[in-house]
C-alpha cells in the first residue's frame, strides 16, 4: 500500500515539475517573441503578462453585462429588457414588483397616455388593415402595423431566417428580405414579403449585375411577395456600400443573390441608375410596372430639403408617380457592420428624421398617397404619423447571442 502511494506521489510531482517547467518554457518563448515583434506596443514594453490585456478586453463585454453593468445602462438592450425578454420566452412571469427602475427624468422620455375610461374588452375595435400601391395592379393590405424589417439570409443563417419567416407567417405580420435575396426559406413559411433590392440587386440581377426584368416578374408572381423597395441607404453605414466575404459566399448564397460562388461580392454605395429625384421615381415607376405590385425606397435622411424636393417632383408629374412607401431607417447603426464615424455622426436619427418627412408630405397633401414606414429599437417613441413600423434588431431578440456578442462584422452568423 505504501509502495503504490510512493509511486503516485512520485508521479504527480514529476507532473507538478512538467507543468511548471513547460510553463516557465513557454513564458520564455512568448518574452522573447514579445520583444522582438514590431506590431503591438504593449507586447514589447511588457512582454508575456501585456498579453492578458488583450485577453481581458475580450472577456470584459461578456463580464460587465452579468456582474457590473446596472440594470439600465447598457445599449442597445440592457439587462432589466433582455430578463424579460427571457422570461416572456420561457413563459415565466414577467411581472416585477417595487416600482420601474426606468429613468424617465430625461426631455424626451416615452410614455404612452392612459385613458381615464378603459375600453372594455367587448368594446374593442378591429385594426384597420393599411392599404398599400391603390393604383398598383396588385395592391397589398398589411393585417399589421409592426413588422420585420430587412435581415438578409447569408448574413443570418438558416435557422434564424426560417424561425424569423415562420413567426411572421403566424403574427400575421409582413418580412423585409433585406438586400441579400429572397431564399426558399423566406417563401416556404408562407409569410407577407417586402423584397428589398439593394444596390448589388441581389437575386434580381443578371450576369452583368444589373437589373433583370425576368427575374423581378417572377419574383413578382409569388403569392407571397406582396411588395418591392429599393434600398438607397441604411443606418449603419449611410453612403457606404457593403462588401461580402468570400468566405460567406456559399454555392447556396451565390444561387441565391446570382453571384459566383467562393468570390468576395461588392455592393456600390449607389444604383448607378438613380442619380437624382428624376431618375429615382423612374426606377420606382420601372419597378411597379414590371411587377405590378407596390415599391418604395429605403433611406436614411440627410438632407431635409431633399423631402421637399422629392415632393415637388411628385406632385409636378402627378401622385400616381410617388412611391408607395417611403421607409425612414435611423442614422444611429442597426444590425450591420459599419466604421464607428458612420454609426455615431452620418445622418439624422429617426427622432428628428421621421417628423420631417411626414410633416413635408403633409404640407404637400401627399400622406395619403405616400406611406411612412420607419426603422428602429422598439423602445424608440418615435412614431408619430408613421403608416407603419419596422423592426430588426429587437425581432424575438433575433439570435440573441449575435446581437449581444456584436459578431457582425465577422465571418459568423446566427
């Protein structure tokens, strides 16, 4: 007995003296490999130990949300939002007691205005469905008023598009498709579709890139596709294109968006056909005809004069030549990836956009005929005058961990 613990004891400190002496070994290796690199300043003023403040820089975003972060203070969603989000998910009571912990003190603070006579349940009226293109061959009216906005497949990944499809079919509410395509997992799930053509066209493009009739007209034909926008800008990178990694560009992305397969595909920054008012409209008109179904455009908005002038223009051809939407996205960023400068200062965000674009319709007694549709955060009081909303990245928490872990901008995908 004695014997088999010398052994065992032997071992485990000829382990213990591996152990260290592999450790020392490898600091040794990594010091030398620190001072001598020319590429981090940290690495070579504090060899081996400046490597964990990479290390805890990584590690710092997922601690801060569990064990310093307050309940309130995180963006885009703090902690008291995604716990009942999480609850709500799981059927558990979302119900807190002792008061709201939300700040209301701040100008601008939402608040929705009770009544002081409740409507009865019986008393309740029935929404009234939002008519869409009324001078369009095939006219949509949307059941809902909140929506999915545009999240392309390729940058979400199966899963998450048919979970997302599948929800909208059974909320009765309409899917953006994003600039990415229309895949069979937007269509089979039998939801309302607004097929958002992004400057690429992607899945209505032909070998050249550009715009394919045929394929608009059958895209068209599908029960399912109710409606067509053109995507001049996004929030998060207004005026820059986009660019998909080659990696990312399957056989199945490339038969879908109609790019060749294991090939980085660039998206340019414009339409190379819509270089003013004009020609903007035309491309909306070109669109609706081919489709005979409802277009819009999506944008962020820049310059406040420019409603004016997209109205004047309207109305100097006639209001069957107005877009039958305009969607209103936020300069703040949403679930693309973009450089900080464009997120953080390119733009107006919604709070000030949104009101300009439908008091300027108002004053040129276009609201009726022009819908205003708008992106943002749900927590966004900003809705006054919208014909409807749209939301991308509060959708179910749309994989979760995706948002949350900001893996955009790299080669996952949720």
């Amino acid at each position: 007995m004695e014997t088999g613990l010398h052994y065992i004891f032997a071992y485990l400190s000829y382990l213990l003296i591996f152990i260290v002496g592999l450790a020392i070994a490898t600091g040794i290796f990594f010091y030398f490999v620190d001072v001598t690199q020319t590429q981090s300043t940290i690495r070579r003023n504090y060899p081996v130990i400046g490597r964990f403040r990479y290390l805890f820089e990584h590690l710092g975003e997922f601690f801060r949300q569990y064990f310093f972060a307050m309940d309130r203070e995180e963006m885009p969603f703090n902690r008291a939002l995604r716990s009942w989000v999480y609850r709500a998910a799981k059927g558990v009571s979302t119900n807190v007691a002792f008061g709201s912990t939300r700040l209301d003190d701040r100008v601008g603070s939402p608040h929705f205005m009770n009544s002081v006579f409740a409507v009865l349940e019986e008393e309740k009226s029935p929404s009234t469905p939002i008519l869409f293109g009324p001078h369009c061959p095939s006219p949509y009216e949307a059941p809902s008023f909140f929506n999915i906005s545009g999240m392309s497949y390729g940058a979400l990944s199966r899963p998450a598009v048919t979970a997302l499809a599948n929800g909208a079919a059974k909320a009765g509410c309409w899917m953006n498709t994003g600039e990415g395509g229309t895949s069979q997992f937007h269509l089979q799930s039998g939801c309302d579709l607004v097929v958002q053509i992004g400057t690429a066209k992607y899945g209505v493009r032909d070998e050249h890139g550009k715009l394919s009739e045929e394929k608009l007209r059958a895209l068209a034909a599908r029960p399912n596709v109710k409606m067509f926008e053109i995507k001049l800008s996004q929030g998060a990178k207004p005026g820059k294109g986009g660019i998909l990694p080659a990696d990312k560009v399957t056989e199945e992305i490339a038969e879908i968006r109609g790019i060749k397969p294991g090939e980085a595909s660039i998206s340019p920054n414009r339409h190379p056909e819509i270089v003013d008012t004009a020609s903007l409209l035309d491309m909306v008109e070109h669109i609706r005809r081919i489709t005979g179904k409802p277009t819009g455009f999506k944008l962020v908005v820049g310059s406040p004069e420019w409603i004016a002038e997209l109205c004047q223009t309207v109305v100097s051809r006639g209001v069957e030549s107005a877009p039958d939407f305009i969607t209103v996205d936020s300069a703040d960023g949403g679930t693309g990836a973009a450089p900080q400068p464009l997120m953080d200062y390119v733009g107006l965000p919604l709070r000030e956009s949104l009101p300009l674009v439908v008091d300027t319709l108002y004053k040129y007694s276009l609201k009726d005929r022009i819908w205003g549709n708008f992106f943002r955060q749900i927590d966004h009081p900003c809705i006054c005058g919208a014909g409807a909303g749209n939301r991308r990245r509060c959708c179910g928490f749309r994989a979760w961990f995706y948002v949350r872990a900001r893996l955009c901008a790299g080669l996952a995908m949720p």
